[in-house]
C-alpha cells in the first residue's frame, strides 16, 4: 500500500505539515510506503487552459506536477492538506487542483470527464485555520473538493478534516481536535 501526502502550506514546519507528518508517521506503523510533498519547495506553473490533456494523456507542461500525478497514480490514499488562506485553501494547493484537471480525459457530452485514476483511491483533507469556528465556517471548501475529488477524479472515498483555532506560534498537535482528527485517520488507513 501507498499513500502520498501533498503540504500546500508555505510554512514547511508549520501546523498542517506537524499534522501531515503526524498521518504519514500514522501510515509508516502500519506498512504503508510514504512520499511527502512540499509544494514549497516546488515549481508548478498555473494550468494554461490549452485543454491538451482532454484528448492526450498528460500535461503540456513538464514541472514537478508531473511527480505529484505520478505518484497520485502509484497511490492507495492521498492526503492533501492546507491552512486556510483568505476563505480558501492556499494559492499553492490551488495551482495544484487545478492541474488535477490532466487527469480527466473528455467525457459524453460537455462538463462530463472521464477519470484517468485507477479506481479504489482513498482521500483525505485536512485543513488547519485560526478561526475556532472554522470546522463550521470553512464547510464550503470542503463541498468544493467533495465534487473535485469524489465527483470528477472518482476517488472511492473522501475523508475530510478542518482543525479550526489554531494559532500559528503554538503546536496544533497539543489540540484536542487534532487528537481527535489523528484517531479519525488511524482508523482510516485500514489496510
Ligand atoms: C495569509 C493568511 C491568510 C489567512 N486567512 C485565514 C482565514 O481566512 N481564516 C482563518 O481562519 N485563518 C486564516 N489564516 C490563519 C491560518 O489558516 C492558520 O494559522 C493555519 O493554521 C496556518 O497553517 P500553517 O501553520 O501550516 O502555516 C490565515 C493566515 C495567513 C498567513
């Protein structure tokens, strides 16, 4: 099994990778080979729009999009995390999706796609914001990624986490959210 885990947050040791980090360490104890993105560390350029992908298989564009898809394809879970910037995921994390749009191929009739993935992919979201009520709040991106992910690229399940009041000079993981949510993704990666 295999799950490659993305971090669209800027800050490398911030909160959402502490709790990326802790799932993958979650994932290890169970036999599960790991990958770790840090999209801070890499250039992916903004999708063009030149709708290549819908009758060829990959990307016009050859960036570190290209491992990420690679190793999505290779993968049993994905696990996508980002703090929440201005009401939405962060730019990074947002480049990324939309590039996600290479792995749907045209489908019958137009706004219909047909997934590139393999069936039986699992998914989880995971965001961290600072305000309390962000679990509520935020609830709108989660309905977005929803369509996006089980929706359009077919993934066989979605499991979603917002771990709102997190403060950015304190640990997130000391938060009885983030315990909670870290239970929740143990029992998620049933293998
Ligand atoms: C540019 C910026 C915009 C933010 N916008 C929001 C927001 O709209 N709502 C919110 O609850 N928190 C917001 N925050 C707080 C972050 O979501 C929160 O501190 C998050 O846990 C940071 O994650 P990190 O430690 O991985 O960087 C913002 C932080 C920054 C730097």
């Amino acid at each position: 099994m295999k799950l490659v885990a993305v971090n669209g947050s800027p800050r490398k040791a911030g909160n959402t990778s502490l709790m990326l980090k802790e799932i993958v360490a979650l994932a290890e104890k169970k036999g599960i080979e790991t990958k770790y993105f840090d999209l801070a560390d890499m250039h992916i350029s903004d999708c063009k729009g030149c709708q290549n992908c819908k009758t060829n298989q990959a990307c016009v564009q050859k960036d570190d999009m290209t491992s990420i898809v690679e190793a999505m394809q290779a993968s049993d879970f994905v696990l996508l995390g980002s703090p929440v910037y201005m009401g939405d995921e962060t730019g990074l994390m947002k480049c990324v999706a939309d590039r996600l749009y290479c792995l749907l191929a045209e489908g019958d009739g137009p706004g219909n796609y047909k997934t590139r993935l393999a069936p039986g992919k699992k998914v989880m979201l995971l965001m961290t914001c600072g305000d309390p009520n962000g679990d509520k709040l935020y609830n709108y991106i989660l309905v977005r990624y929803f369509r996006l992910l089980i929706k359009l690229l077919e993934f066989e399940d979605l499991h979603s986490f917002i771990i709102g009041g997190v403060n950015p000079n304190a640990d997130v993981r000391k938060m009885n959210q983030a315990k909670e949510a870290m239970k929740e993704a143990d029992r998620y990666l049933t293998v």
